[in-house]
C-alpha cells in the first residue's frame, strides 16, 4: 500500500512539473507572455512586464523616471556584477529599491508590517532566451499581505505610480 500511495505522489509530481513548465514556456507570436504566464505572476504577486531594451539600459531609465517624479532612489544591486565578483555566473540582474515617504508612510500607518516590503523594489532581469523583464510587487499582494484595511486610496496610487515608471522604463 505504501509503495502505491509513493509511486502515484511522484507521477502527481512529476506530471505537476511537466505542466508548470508547458505554462512557463508559453508565450504568442510576438514573443510576449500569455495570459497564464501573468496569472501564474499574478499568484506570486508579481506584475512583471517584457522591456524592449537590455537590462542596463531598462534599469537606467527606470533610475531616471523614478528620479524626474521626485522619488529616491535608495540602491542599485547589480546581482551579475556581485556574482563575477565571487567567481561565479548569472545572467544581468539588477534591483532598483526607491520610494517617496509621501506614499510609504500612510501604508505603514495604515498597518506598520507593510514596512518589511517598503522601500519600492523593481526586478529587471533577462532570461535565457535574452528576453529582459521587469517585475515588481503588485500592491494589491501586499494589501493582502499585511492585511492592510482602509488604504485603497493609498494603493491604488502605488499602483497607478508603478505602472507608470515600469510603462516608461520598458517603452521603444
């Protein structure tokens, strides 16, 4: 019976597997991600959109929107360039962390654990099929997250705010 139960939860598993991959690597003729690429993001909590340009240069506009509306930038992490410095390998990989007190204090007034995710963070990344992505919390998980009550105001606008610096870092 043990043997039964074993081998029918590694062929749920392995089936599991070949699926999530079948999903991952779906993608139109544009080469955009499908829709169950973004709901399986979206399950993450993560809003992650295709850039038209290298790593580098998404991060540097983003730096420079992020900027031109007033907000800090706090950090720049260049995960490839911290990798090569430990002799190792990893596709470009950077982390813009930003923020404006302006739009982090009522959150964290609203329910202070919210905190651990604040500053902002933007996640631009290329793939192995030289794709770059970026990517970055959606709000609404962090609502969730922290069960944040008495804040839709707030969050919307983070997230009108996110989508409009992502919009212009990843544009032609």
């Amino acid at each position: 019976m043990i043997k039964i139960v074993s081998i029918t939860a590694l062929a749920v598993a392995v089936s599991s597997c070949a699926s999530i991959d079948t999903l991952l690597d779906k993608t139109n003729s544009t080469g955009a991600m499908t829709d169950t690429t973004t709901s399986i993001n979206a399950e993450k909590g993560l809003v992650t959109l295709q850039s038209n340009h290298s790593v580098q240069d998404t991060a540097d506009k983003l730096v420079s929107v992020i900027e031109s509306k007033g907000m800090k930038v706090f950090a720049r992490v260049d995960h490839q360039k911290n990798a090569q410095s430990a002799d190792l390998s990893l596709r470009p990989t950077q982390v813009v962390m930003f923020g404006n007190p302006k739009a982090g204090t009522p959150l964290m007034n609203c329910e202070q654990t919210v905190a651990i995710d604040l500053p902002q963070k933007i996640l631009i990344s290329e793939d192995a099929d030289k794709r770059v992505w970026l990517s970055y919390n959606n709000p609404d998980y962090l609502k969730t997250r922290h069960n944040i009550k008495g804040c839709d105001t707030e969050i919307a606008n983070i997230s009108k705010a996110l989508n409009a610096i992502s919009t212009v870092a990843i544009a032609k």
